[in-house]
C-alpha cells in the first residue's frame, strides 16, 4: 500500500503542477500562481528584489544597506535568493526552478509517506496524507515554506529515527544549517536542541556539552543577523487579524466594558486559540474566495487541531519540545496555515490517532446497542 500511496501523490502533484501551467490557480490575496509566470505572492517579492541586490555589482553592499536613521534593513535567509539566482528566475524563465520546486514537493511528501506507513497508519490515511492539499499547494507556490519543509524533514527524520550514528548526526546538522539558511525561523531547531539538552539534564542524564554548545553559540550570532528582520515580523504581525480584529484590538482589550483584569485574560485567551485555528487552517478567507475551495483548504485542518492538542497529550517528550519550540514564532507574531507545513505530518499522525481513538470510544456502546437485537414489549 506504501507504493499505492506514493504512486498516488506522485501522480497528484504533477496533475496539479500541469493543469496549473494552463489554468492559473487563483490565490487569496494575489495573482493567479502557474509554474509559467513569475510569483509576487505573500513574501516572495521580498526574497526577490533581495536576489536582484544580490545579482548587482554591488549586491553584498545591498543586501546589508541601512536605512536613513542608521537601523540596519531587514535580511532574509540567503536560500531562496540563491536559488533564484542559480535557476535565473524571471519573466519567460520560471520552468526549471518550478520543476526543482515540483521534485522537492513530491519527496517532501514521498518521505513523511513512508515515515507514516513505517508508524502503521492504514492505507486509506496514506492516501489522505497523499493528496493533503497543503504539500501539493506549497509545491506549486514558489516561497520558502517547501525548501524550510524539505530541511526540517530530514532534521527531524533523522534525530527521531532510530541509533544516533555518525551519519545520522551529519544529516542533523546539514539540515539545520541549511533550515536556519532558509528563513530566520529555522533558529527553532538550534533551540529545540538546547531544551532537549536541558530537559536530559532534569531526567538525571550527564550533560552534553557538544550539543549544548552546538545549540547556544549560533543562536548568539543568527540572533544578531536575524535581528531586523525579528523586529519587522513582529511589527507586521500586529496588522493583521483574526476573525475580523487585529492582534493589536486583542491584546489592548476586546472587551472594554468588561473589567480591566477579566478583558485581558478573555482577550489574549482568544487570540491564542484564534491563532491555533489559524494555524490549522480553520479560518475564514483572506479574499473572495468561492466557498468550495475554502472548504477544500479548511478540511485539513479537522485533522491537524485535534493533531496538535493530542501530540501535547501523548507524544514523547522529544516530540513535544520539538513542536512547542516550533509553535513559539507563532504565538507572537503571524499564525498561517502556509506556517504548518514542516509539522504537518506529526500533526496529520497524531489527529488520526485521535479521531480512531474517539471513534473506538464512541463505537463500544454503540455496538452493544445494536446488538442487543429487537426490543421485546412488556406486556
């Protein structure tokens, strides 16, 4: 059944991929994506114009520029631009790193695949997991959410996996650097091996100071570098809104009216479980979206909520301390659905354990109703 499935998301991304290139698909809040045209979406314009600084005579002097009152600008990870660079991506040349993108997408997914058959789920999950729509719509849309995916995928298939060999902890350490090299948030992983480091001290285990020097040196430096760009994702994050009200509106207090004291605890309670939401996919439109294909988006997310909330309550600890320190950008600033692509397939793991085990629940009595056989009337 393994194969069915990888056949099956194979076969779903190239459809996706070549329909695509002939009917635009529409976004929410931007142009219609195709591997034909160039993309100006969400932040991809940021990377973009980076890439052509980049591409200057002076582009090193430009990438680094300041701004009128002596601020440093906001740096993106190098990656991206990188890659646009390499593939030279511009009007009439978008093919190749669209193919790149289409062969990243379909192994990100072929991966997890195999990663879940291997954690027994059946054949009908595989095949969910197969045509999720958010692998499929993140391979098609050229940003860095898919190489930042691909690289924690390999951190985190790695560290779980089993034995700690010398290549493993090669994989691990390849894969960071390249995650942090991707966007800034890729820091998460150098923290997640502090707290794992950390936590092994609590559990009376000797302290390893290779990790926890592996983990506290670079976060010293990507912190500096990343500065700017922390403070421009924090401050654009205020902006936007959940449900209809700005971050802004929740954390000065929804609920005027209400006691100072009752209103901020109500408010900032709101916003986190609106972020959560968010984060799953279960929310509103961004734009004029037919309510079909925000069904379609939202539908994962069924499965991703109770995911989440059930990881905290079953998972090992590991894994736990893995998607907390992950969730911990988000909590702050922006929460997407695009942002839960590198955990989607803990979260897609852990839903499906919860939905068989509530249905195991629900399912017992009904069964011992039903077979109990017509009732017989008392006369």
């Amino acid at each position: 059944m393994l194969l069915v499935a990888l056949a099956l998301t194979a076969a779903v991304h190239a459809a996706v991929f070549g329909s695509a290139a002939y009917f635009p698909v529409a976004g929410e809040t931007e142009r219609a994506i195709s591997p034909l045209t160039v993309q100006r979406g969400v932040d991809f314009g940021f990377y973009y114009d980076f890439a052509l600084r980049l591409a200057e005579p002076d582009g090193e002097q430009g990438a680094h520029a300041t701004s009128a009152d002596g601020e440093r600008s906001p740096i993106p990870g190098i990656v991206l631009p990188l890659l646009l660079l390499a593939f030279d991506y511009g009007p009439g040349h978008t093919l190749p790193l669209a193919l790149g993108y289409l062969a990243l997408g379909t192994g990100f997914s072929a991966a997890w695949l195999w990663w879940l058959w291997r954690q027994g789920l059946s054949p009908a999950a595989l095949g969910l997991f197969a045509v999720l729509p958010g692998p499929i719509w993140l391979t098609l849309n050229i940003s860095t959410d898919m190489p930042f995916a691909v690289a924690v995928a390999a951190f985190a298939l790695a560290y779980f996996g089993a034995g700690r060999s010398l290549s493993r902890w090669a994989i691990v350490a390849l894969a960071l650097v390249v995650a942090v090299l991707v966007r800034p948030n890729g820091i998460f992983l150098f923290l997640f091996l502090l707290a794992a480091a950390v936590a092994h001290l609590f559990r009376g285990g000797r302290p390893n100071l290779l990790v926890i020097a592996l983990g506290a040196i670079p976060v010293a430096g990507l912190g500096y570098y990343y500065y700017p760009y922390l403070l421009a994702y924090l401050e654009s994050s205020q902006g936007l809104s959940y449900f209809g009200r700005d971050q802004t509106e929740y954390l000065a207090g929804a609920f005027p009216d209400w006691p100072a004291v009752l209103d901020l605890l109500v408010s900032w309670s709101a916003l986190l479980a609106a972020k959560v939401l968010y984060f799953a996919g279960l929310r509103p439109s961004y734009g004029e979206t037919a309510a079909v294909l925000v069904a379609v988006r939202a539908a994962p997310g069924l499965i991703l909520l109770p995911g989440l909330i059930w990881l905290f309550a079953r998972a090992r600890l590991e894994v736990r301390l893995f998607v907390g320190v992950y969730l911990l950008p988000f909590v702050f600033g922006a929460a997407q659905d695009r942002y839960n692509l590198a955990i989607t397939p803990f979260l897609f793991y852990y839903g499906i354990d919860a939905w068989a085990r509530a249905w195991t629940i629900v399912r017992a009595p009904v069964v011992r109703v039903m077979s109990r056989g017509p009732v017989q009337p008392r006369l």
